[in-house]
C-alpha cells in the first residue's frame, strides 16, 4: 500500500511541476484619479514572449499619441503617463499601464 501512494505522490508532483500556465497580458488604463479598468490584450505560453508584446505594445502607443501631439512620459517599466498637451482637448492625462501575469492572477480583483 505505501508502494501505491509514493507512487500516486510521486507522479501528481511530476505533473504539477510541468504543468506551467500561460501568461497573460493585462492593459489597465485610467484618468489621473479615476478607479483603473483592466481588459486582457493576449496570452502566451513563456513570460518572455509576453514581455516582448508588452514592450512592442508600448512603441506603439508612445508613436501613435507621440504623431498625434500628445506628450508620453513612461515612468517605469510597467507605466505609461500620456499628458494632454493642448488646452482645448476634453483628455485629460491618461495612465496606461501593462503587466504580464500568471493565468491565475486576476488584477481586478
């Protein structure tokens, strides 16, 4: 009997250990003292193929509101602060912030 169960232990702790989650790719966005609101932008198999989308986003975002005369601040690696630049615009300065994490993890909540 003690045979069976190391072995039952033993095979449930192989499969635990290779059984690795996806990563997932969350974009929250939010004016500068408004709650943030998070959506999911992709999800990958390896951590670093979801930084690589993350950094990727955000040359993207900064080009795009950079053309279109906004100013970008990025103030760290996971934040992005677009500021209004032109008195006449309703935006205000608009925070964009990405983070890549476990499937299991839910930044909502």
């Amino acid at each position: 009997m003690k045979k069976i169960l190391w072995a039952i232990i033993i095979y449930l702790a192989a499969n635990i250990a290779n059984a690795e989650g996806a990563w997932v790719l969350w974009e929250g966005t939010t004016e500068l003292g408004l709650p943030c609101e998070w959506k999911i932008v992709t999800a990958h198999p390896k951590y670093e193929q979801c930084i690589e989308r993350h950094n990727r986003d955000f040359e993207i975002i900064k080009k795009t509101f950079e053309n279109l005369g906004f100013k970008t601040r990025i103030i760290s690696a996971e934040t992005m602060v677009i500021e209004k630049v032109h008195s006449n615009t309703a935006l205000g300065d608009v925070v964009i912030t990405q983070k890549c994490l476990p499937d299991t993890i839910d930044p909502r909540k």
